[in-house]
C-alpha cells in the first residue's frame, strides 16, 4: 500500500506531540549546518582543552557535520526531558564536607537508556506515516555537538558554561538527538539571554571556565572525577571538596535556574540515598558491594579504582576526625598505586588539620590564661 503525499509541515507538529506523549519536556527540529561552530571547535581541540578525552580529538570535525556521521540526514530532531527533583539538597550537602557531593544527573538511574528507548519508540511512529524513511537516535554516544543542534531546534541557548539553557525551563535536564534523512519544518534558533551575567565563570571551583563559552575540560571537577582515569593533579585536589562525582555549581548559580522545571520519571529519582550520604559509608564499600549498588546507574562507568580515589580526596578535604584517619590508614594497605597516592595525601591533609584544631585550642586556652590573671591583678599594676 502507497501512504499518502506527507504534509511535512504537519508532521513536523505531530512529532512534536509524540514527544510529548513519550515524556520528553521539549521537542525542537533543526537542520544540520554547524559549520559556524567548525573554527571554535578546531581552536578547543588545539587547544588540549579535551584533556584525556581521546575520542574528542578522533573525530575532528564530524561533530559539526551530521550528513558525515549518518549518510542521507536532513534534519535532527533534538529533544529536552527535565531531571531536577522536589527535594534538592544541594547547597546543603555542599556545605556539609563529610558527606559525599554527586552531581544531580546521576543520582537515579543512566538517562542514556531510557532516553534513547524514548527516541527510538518516536522514531517507529514517524517510520509508520513515512514509506521511506531512517533515522538514528543518539544520547551522549555519538560525535555530535548536541548543544548547538539543540539551539538551533529553539530548545535553549548555549550558556557561557557551555551548556543549554532554556528561557522557561533552566538548565537542569538531559539532550538526546533523531538523526532523519526527511525534509521536515525547522524552528527558530534561541536567542542568547546571557547578557553581561559572568556568575558561572566566577563560581567554578577550579576556574575552568577560561572564557565566555570555553571549557577547559582538564580543570574542570566532572572531567577530573569522572573522564579522568588517572591521578587527580594535586592543584585541584582541595579545590574538589566533597564532590566525588562530578560538579553542579555553575548551574546552581545560574539566575534562569530559578525557572526549573520539575522532572516526572520515577528513574530520575535519587537512589541508595546517594544525595544524602556521609562520605565514610562510601569509602567502605569494597568492589562488589560498589558494583551492587551502582547498577543501572551512571556512576558505575568510573570503576571501583576512580570511585576510591575520589572519595579519598573528599576525606581529605573534610573536617578532622580519627574516624576519617583510621579509614584512610585502614585502605592504604591493600590500595592500588594510583588510589594509594590520594589516601597518603587525604592522610596529610588531615594531619594538617588535626594540628590546627591543637593550636587553636592552645590560642584559646592561652587567652583564657591571660584574662584569668588580668581579672586577678591589681588596678594599677
């Protein structure tokens, strides 16, 4: 049976509602021109600012060239689903320097799966209103710029932190992409409303951000917590604090974030208590129970060596305590060489500040000292 002409026009609307019926927050379409993005990304790679991050570097330019990437693609369909919880806590556990800090995208379950599930069910749907018709769905596992694409779609602007925000919506949710080979209608580009705000250049930890819009991965906490397989450089090791995955400080700064959306999948949802869990719990997990526990989520693709080493940096950069000494000292002993380094430096800064709690006490008990003999002297000695 031949389908009917296609009113791409029309179609290009009822994908947008599929998406919707499917769960995504926002669904935008664009083409696939990112050749003003080709000069930046060149520079970026030249740069070494991909850090270890090989697979950056390997695919050069394709990333702002989806017909190399996916022969015959026309448009990308780009879609938008909203992650934040009703009960963040983040200022809070920040705050709190012996509990573990976990970036709020992977405290429930890996998006990556369920999202490109999602894509996939929409494209069947336009696969049964079109005869001839392929498409590829992507999250995160292609070599692609999604944030330009995704502006070009109107779903946000690509902020001076590098990632998308959104007018209405903020910051706080996860991209995926339809790679089609079908003429449909695209919409309008976003606006930038940055305006003159610097607040996220000023708030990262490391000052990885090193421009408006540029990214230096290798100073940046996810990159070193989470990309980086190898030792954490000592320069930016108190900077992390208790973030032991990842980093969300400069969209918690961000103005439009007042504007987040709630997320509605159960899956986003925290789990094994992980927005809210006291750093020596973690660090006492051996691999298997880490493994048990990580299932199904992001987290896990860090492996149980970087899991340790990061979490021996937060004990290191948390309050003094003989608990946290005889946890570091206990996991020495049969610790691998690169974790081994960053528990012998969390032992020395917990030295340092056990040594500082003394002399404090002493300057205190000193003065008290003092005062007593003062209030006991006569007036005019």
């Amino acid at each position: 049976m031949t389908l009917p002409v296609i009113n791409y026009q029309e179609l290009s609307a009822q994908i947008k509602r599929w998406g919707q019926d499917l769960g995504f927050s926002q669904v935008g379409i664009s083409d696939v021109d990112l050749s003003d993005h080709e000069a930046a990304l060149t520079r970026w790679l030249e740069n070494n600012y991909h850090g270890d991050m090989d697979y950056m570097a390997r695919h050069g330019l394709m990333r702002a060239r989806a017909k190399e990437l996916v022969e015959g693609t026309l448009n990308v369909i780009s879609v938008r689903m909203d992650y934040l919880p009703t009960d963040a806590k983040f200022a809070r556990i920040l705050k709190n320097r012996d509990h573990a800090y976990i970036s709020r995208y992977a405290l429930g379950r890996d998006y990556h799966k369920l999202m490109r599930k999602r894509l996939k069910q929409l494209g069947e749907k336009i696969s049964a209103h079109c005869e001839n018709f392929n498409y590829r769905p992507f999250v995160d596992s292609a070599p692609i710029l999604e944030r330009p694409l995704a502006e070009k779609a109107g779903l946000g602007w690509v902020g001076k932190h590098t990632l998308l925000i959104n007018k209405q919506a903020g910051s706080w949710f996860f991209l995926g992409e339809l790679l089609v080979d079908i003429p449909l209608i695209a919409d309008k580009q976003a606006e930038n409303d940055c305006g003159a705000c610097v607040a996220c250049i000023k708030i990262c930890p490391t000052q990885a951000i090193v421009e408006p819009y540029v990214v230096d991965a290798r100073r940046c906490i996810s990159y070193l917590t989470i990309e980086l397989r190898d030792a954490i450089p000592e320069e930016f090791r108190a900077l992390i604090g208790n973030r032991i995955y990842g980093c969300d400080d400069c969209q918690l700064i961000c103005p439009w974030n007042k504007f987040a959306k709630l997320g509605s999948e159960d899956d986003f949802k925290p789990r094994q208590n992980l927005d809210n869990i006291d750093l020596l719990t973690l660090f006492a997990w051996d691999e298997a129970t880490f493994l048990s526990k990580t299932e199904g989520s992001p987290i896990r693709r860090i492996g149980f060596q970087c899991w340790q080493r990061n979490i021996a940096v937060a004990l290191g950069n948390a309050n003094f305590s003989l608990d946290n000494v005889h946890a570091l000292t206990s996991a020495l002993v049969n610790a691998e060489t690169m974790v081994a380094e960053h528990i012998e430096w969390a032992l020395a800064q917990q030295s340092l500040k056990q040594k500082t709690l003394v002399q404090d006490k002493n300057v205190r008990l000193t003065a008290r000292l003092i005062r007593s003999v003062e209030k006991g002297m006569p007036r005019d000695a």
